[in-house]
C-alpha cells in the first residue's frame, strides 16, 4: 500500500518554482531542502551563481555566521543528469541565506517559502490536498482537464512504484533513476533525455519535467509500464536492485508490445515531439 505521508521519488516534487524561475530541493529529515545555488541565481540574478554562493560564504564565515552550521551536503540532480553533492538549506537556514542577500526579491521570496512549508504540513495532514494544489497548478497553466486527470493518475502510480521499490530495498536516487529508465527505454524504444530532446526540453531551462510534456497516449503508456513493473516485482517479491532491474524491463517491455500494437493499426508513432512549452520557449521545437 501507498504510504501517504512519504514524498513520491517524482522529479516534479524535487522542483519548485519562484516567478518562473527552478529552484531543486530535497526530502530530508522530515522536511524540505533547497539547493543554496539556485536561490541565489533567483535572488542576484547572477550568471554564476555558484561563484556568488562560494564568495558569500566565505563572507558568512568571516562574519561568524558558519555555513556549515545550516547547510548540509545533499544529492541533487545536476543539469546533466546526474546526482550531485550540493549545498542545501531549510527552510530556517535559507532565512539566514537572504538575510545576507541585498535583492528587491528578498520579501516575496520569504512569503513564497513560507508558503512552501507550510503547504507541506497541511499535505501531510490531509494528503488531498496535494492533489488538489496540483490540479490547480495544470489548470493555471492552461491544459485540458482530460489530461489533468491523466497527469494526477500517473503521479498516483509512480508513487506506488517508488514505494515499492523502497520497500523492496532499492536505493533512492540513482538506482531509482536506472530502473525508471530501463522502463522508459522498454515502453517507448528511448530513454528519458532521448525522449526530453526530441521534445525540445533540452532548448529551454531546467524544470520542465517530461511528464508534464506528455501527450495522452503517452501518459497511458507511462502509466502502463509502471504499473505493470509493480505488480511484477510483487508477483516474484523482487528484492535488491538486480531483481528489480528485471522487474522494470519486464514491465516496460509491456508497455512497449501494447504500444508497438496500437502504432501498427493507427499507422502513427506514439512517442512524439510534442510539448506544452508556453509559445515563446517554442523557437526550433515542435508544437502542440
């Protein structure tokens, strides 16, 4: 059974945005993490945001004020994929962060992370309410309430894999990021940053998760891969990576005949280049 109260392994909870702009966090210690860098790209706007962090926190240290003391080294995922060691915060230690950062954004940051926190909380209470901030988020952005309801569906499977696999010994981060590529890979004939590409997601900043860019048909086939990879790795009682590396091909593989099947009677591919990118990130990317 799905344990409500645990964030999914989705990257779409490992992302937050503050006026347009990604900012990577991390499920710690019973709450939210922030990567430093990415708050101070959003606070100075700096090319280099990590240079501005690195002299910043030298000026903390100079002044007393330890970083060390309020950050921790956590795994975050890079631009290029893969898991990195990164300087995080909480929600106290980022307060202390702004309060360093002379920036016109720094009040409307606070009452957004304030907000973050506190939307928590209320998730775990009432764990609907995630899905009803999530409903409400899509609808803002304009997409069609079918797909919505598609959307919400596949997070709800997605948890119930995550859970799973945790259960079943896996190791959140990479391998949790292998076997959703080996299904991915299994289900579509691509792996997920083949997949982003053709999309055009790589074009355009980071947060743009590839399920959000989905078509219908393959969100369904998504959700079929992972479903399936559940209920294999149930049926066998998967233990450890390797069994459920198998588990997640199976699944997959799946999928990939049930969508190899519909594209020989429809004539069309499934797996497409289109994308729900607002209309000006769209230059040299396919359209919906």
């Amino acid at each position: 059974m799905s344990n409500k109260t645990a964030v999914p392994d989705n990257s779409e909870n490992h992302l937050v945005v503050f006026q347009e702009k990604a900012i990577r966090r991390t499920w710690h210690a019973e709450e939210w993490w922030f990567s430093v860098v990415d708050v101070c790209g959003v606070l100075t706007e700096s090319s280099d945001a990590g240079a501005y962090w690195r002299k910043l926190k030298q000026r903390l240290g100079a002044e007393g004020n330890e970083p060390v003391t309020f950050c921790h080294g956590l795994k975050l995922e890079a631009p290029d994929g893969k898991q990195r060691v990164t300087d995080c915060a909480n929600t106290e230690g980022l307060f202390r962060i702004i309060q360093s950062i002379p920036s016109p954004k720094a009040e409307p940051f606070k009452r957004w992370l304030a907000q973050v926190g506190y939307e928590r909380v209320k998730e775990i209470e009432n764990p609907e309410l995630a899905s009803i901030r999530a409903r409400e988020l899509y609808q803002s952005k304009g997409y069609p309430q079918a797909w919505i309801e598609k959307r919400l569906r596949s997070i709800s499977i997605r948890g119930e894999l995550t859970d799973e696999w945790k259960a079943r010994g896996v190791q959140e981060g990479k391998e949790y990021s292998i076997l959703t590529s080996e299904i991915a890979r299994a289900t579509f004939g691509v792996t997920p940053n083949a997949h982003s590409r053709l999309k055009g997601l790589d074009k355009v900043k980071t947060g743009n998760n590839l399920r959000d860019h989905m078509t219908d048909l393959e969100l369904i086939f998504t959700m079929l891969g992972e479903a399936g990879t559940t209920e294999i790795a149930r049926r066998k009682d998967a233990v450890g990576f390797v069994d459920n590396r198998s588990a997640a091909k199976e699944g997959g593989t799946i999928a990939g005949d049930a969508r190899k099947a519909l594209e020989a009677k429809s004539g069309k591919p499934v797996v497409s280049g289109e994308n729900y990118l607002p209309p000006a990130k769209r230059k040299g990317v396919a359209k919906k």
